[in-house]
C-alpha cells in the first residue's frame, strides 16, 4: 500500500470528522507510519499545517494520536503518531483503523485557507500585489506580496472587498477540468503540478489551484482582517486572521485598549490623543531636565577643579561618587573635567538594576597615562568589565568592590 497514492477524503467532505480505512505500517524519514487506503487527515502542504486527531487499529485496540501527516512522491499520505507509541507501533498487525480527526483544528484551518485566497484576489484586484508565497500557521497567517508597499487606503479596500463577499455567502467549491477547460479559464495564479490539477473557486471572487482544505460556502469564514504589514525581503508581508481568529484577536486587543484607557482616564477612541499629548509633556520635561543636568554638571565639574588646582608636573585625579546618576551623567561629567589638560578623572554611580559600580576612566591632553590598561588590569583584580584606549576607558565593577584598594592603585599607577 505504501507505494499507491492514498485516496483523499477531505476533499470528498471537508466537514467529515471519522471514517474507516485498510491500513498497512510504513515509514516516513526512518520513523514509522501508518498508512491508509483512504484517509480524512490533510497532511502538510501549501502553506497549509497537517491535521491532528486519533487512529483507533482494530484488532489491536490501539488508539493512536495522530501528531503528523506527511505525503510522499507517489501520493501515499503517511500518520505518525507520538514518539512514546513509535516503538509499539512497529509490533502490531496492523489491518483496519478507525480515524477521528480534530474537527476545530480542520475547520480553523479550512476558514484560513480560504480566506487566504480571497485576500490574495483582492490584493491583487486593488493593489497589483500578487502572492508569492502563503503560510497558515497555528497561530499567525501571512500573505507575502511582490510590491515594496501597500497603501493603508488599498488594504482597508481589501478587507472591505473580502468581507462583503463571506456576508453574501457565496458557494465555494472544488473543479477538476481537462486540458482544455484549462486553457480557457482565469486563474489567479497558474497550476504548480501537471496533472490531477485541482481547482479551487469562489463563486464570482477567485480561481486558484489548490489541495487544501476550504470551506463550501464563505460564510462559514465568518470575517478576515489584516492585522499587520512588514517589509520582507524587498516585499511585503501581510499577517491576517479569520474566524474565531479574527474575533480572538480583536477580543484581546479591546481589552488591552480598554485598560490603557481606563489608566489615561479617557475613552478608547482618545487613547492615541491622551498619549499625544502625554509624549508633548514628556519631551517639555525631558528639555527641561537635558537644561538642568548640564547646569549641575557644569557646577559640579567647577566645584571639583576648584577643590584640585594644577600642580606644574603632576596630573589631578579627581574620583567623584554619584551614587543615583547614569552612565550618560559620568561621561558628560568627566568630559567637563578633563577639558582641563591635567586632569585624570575617575567618574562611578550605582547601577540601580544590578547595583555595580559604573565607571568612567578619562584623562586631559597631559598625562602620560594609558586609561585602557590600567581599566583592564583593574576589572581582572576585582572581577569587573570593560575596557577603552589611552584616553578613556569604562564598565563596571561588582557591588562589593573595595574602592579604597582601587583608588589607591590609581594614585599608584598615576606617580
């Protein structure tokens, strides 16, 4: 049986859940499977997730779930079942099998295929975006389009288009033409096999090759939405949800919505105007604070020079402690300092996350004095990181540092 294609229920009854079968033991990749004469179980292809669900293999009164469903070359579809049940698997005399398949998981996958086609014709229609490629994942689906950018005007178009055509509820349904029926119909996108092509139509929407699994009228997809865009590759990708998706998506994005309001005291509507204006009193407060930050610092570089004037022939190390300041404060402070030639400055505060040291190393124009080296030596003593070259060098030191000992060697090192 493994070498003889495996005949395709699900495309004879979308919405059948269980169904008998001869079956035979097979393998797939160097794991064994169980394979059907018939089967309802749609295995991985087309973008489109395999289906899930049980084999009950009469005789042996054995229930399998199914986890996998792969198809070979020749067509035969192969389930694989967990790999705790593999080992006994290979023991049984395995002649008929009842199969249930997951019916959610089918019809979730069955209302995202077929949405999926609809976006497509209408992306196409309204943008000139045609599909490349289509992934209908267990919990995004993607549509990726070969145009640098879609307007947000053609994708609200889009939606409109696609979701006027699942309220008419229009017969979506399978064809098989010949040759010739082929050669004179408007396909979206032409066939990917030679033969057994299969058509998938929406009555007066789209025309699409396809194996999947779809829906026989498009109102049982219930609504899709575009739920996001990225550039990918030089292209677009869309993400979209349809179904009990779309819903899920939009359930928890009102919740998400409604506590923010609630937090800014608005309604959910005023959301992006409460936050406009939260960012213009944040950048106002944050000018103001740039201003004072460089006033302070400015004092405070001051008030160090004053307390070390310059003694001909010897550098001034200034070590200042600002326990609650940021790295971005150390740096602009011992910039301050050492625009006096003959300082060496040695700038730390209190990582308020991890409670290290921060550290900043810097010298003027004068000292012969390599801050990279001694920052070096320094954080290997006393567990630390970092680094810089002669004229600068930070990092951070663990919290229980002695700062007397590293002061101390600085003063050393700086003689």
């Amino acid at each position: 049986m493994g070498d003889v294609a495996t005949k395709k229920l699900y495309w004879d009854d979308p919405f059948a859940t269980s169904f008998e079968a001869e079956a035979s033991l097979g393998q797939w990749q160097g794991r064994p499977s169980i394979v059907l004469d018939r089967t309802l179980f749609y295995p991985e292809g087309g973008g489109q997730n395999p289906d899930a669900g049980k084999l009950v293999l009469e005789g042996n009164d054995a229930e399998l779930p199914i986890v996998d469903v792969q198809v070979d070359d020749a067509g035969t579809i192969h389930h694989l079942t967990e790999p705790a049940h593999e080992t006994a698997l290979t023991a049984m005399a395995v002649q008929r099998a009842r199969g249930e398949i997951d019916a959610d998981r089918r019809r979730d996958h069955m209302a995202q295929h077929s949405a999926q086609h609809m976006l497509s014709r209408a992306l196409l229609d309204v943008a000139k975006a045609a599909t490349v490629s289509a992934r209908l994942g267990a919990t995004s689906c993607t549509i990726d389009v070969d145009v640098a950018g879609v307007k947000d005007a053609d994708l609200h178009r889009v939606e409109d288009l696609v979701n006027a055509a699942i309220r008419a509820d229009v017969v979506v349904r399978q064809l098989f033409p010949t040759e010739a029926e082929l050669a004179t119909l408007p396909l979206r996108r032409a066939p990917k096999v030679a033969s057994g092509i299969r058509l998938i139509e929406v009555d007066g929407f789209d025309l699409t090759p396809c194996g999947g699994t779809h829906v026989t009228r498009t109102g049982q997809i219930g609504a899709a939405r575009i739920v996001g865009t990225e550039r990918y590759k030089g292209k677009i990708r869309l993400a979209f949800h349809a179904a009990q998706r779309a819903l899920t998506d939009v359930r928890a994005k009102e919740v998400a919505l409604s506590a923010l309001a609630r937090e800014l005291t608005c309604g959910p509507t005023d959301v992006g105007v409460a936050v406009a204006k939260l960012r213009a009193e944040l950048k106002a407060k944050n000018e103001t604070l740039t201003a004072t930050r460089s006033e302070l610092v400015t004092f405070l570089a001051e008030k160090a020079l004053a307390a070390h004037p310059a003694t001909p022939g010897a550098p001034a190390l200034i070590v200042l402690v600002r326990e609650r300041d940021d790295v971005n404060m150390l740096r602009t402070l011992s910039g301050k300092l050492t625009a006096r030639a003959d300082v060496v400055a040695f700038c730390t505060a209190i990582d308020r996350d991890s409670g290290d040291h921060l550290a900043i190393l810097q010298r003027g124009q004068e000292p012969g004095f390599d801050c990279g080296a001694w920052f070096k030596e320094a954080t290997k003593v006393h567990g630390g990181r970092g680094g810089g070259n002669k004229e600068r060098a930070e990092g951070r030191f663990p919290g229980a540092t002695d700062f007397a000992a590293l002061e101390k060697s600085l003063r050393a090192a700086l003689r």
